[in-house]
C-alpha cells in the first residue's frame, strides 16, 4: 500500500491507493508504523495518487503520527489535491500536520516536530 524512499534525511512514504478509505485503514496504519519501528522516524507521506480519503483512514494517519511522537518521530504529508486540502483545513488537520506542496529539501526545511 504504501512504498518507501529513502529522500535527504528523511523518507518518502508513498500511497498507491486513489480510494484511502476504511477498507485500508489498518494496513496503512500497520505498514507505517513497521516502517517506523525499523528506524524510518521522519517520514513525508505523499498523497499524489489518492483522490478520495474517508474519516477511517484519517484516523489512521492521525494515530501514525502520534505513535511517531512517541518514538521521537514526526510525520508530514504533502502532494494533496484540493477536495483533500479543503477538508485537512475544513477539521483542522492542517494545524495536526505539516502540509507540504512539494517535497521539501530536508528534514530541517520546517517540520521539526514541537
């Protein structure tokens, strides 16, 4: 579901799906976390190829990032279309999230955690 590169001091992790919805919301979830737990603290999710996300995976993506924060990680997201960006900012996912237009040069461009 989702694909990893390694990019600057940090990771890309891609989403290959168009629909993020309920159906793969735990594999998702799952697949970041063991991307995490493998020393890929900072990722940079990249939404390029999703076109629909529902509450389910949102819920995912937060509860990814507040396992990130635990392990002294972060998570950032960017590559968002616009029905996606006008909901981040419609329930405030945008002040949860560093939101991204392209990829940023490094990890220190801006979204350190705290």
């Amino acid at each position: 579901m989702i694909e990893i590169t390694g990019f600057s001091n940090y990771h890309i992790a891609t989403i290959m799906i168009a629909e993020a919805n309920m159906e793969q919301a735990d594999v998702f979830k799952h697949e970041l976390i063991t991307e995490m737990d493998s020393g890929k603290k900072q990722i940079l999710i990249s939404f390029e190829n999703v076109q629909y996300i529902d509450s389910s995976f949102l819920g995912a993506l937060v509860a990814s990032l507040k396992y990130a924060l635990t392990i002294g990680g972060d998570l950032a997201v960017y590559g968002l279309n616009e029905n996606i960006l006008n909901l981040f900012e419609m329930i405030r996912m945008d002040k949860v999230f560093k939101v991204f237009k392209t990829v940023p040069a490094s990890y220190e461009d801006g979204w350190i955690a705290g």
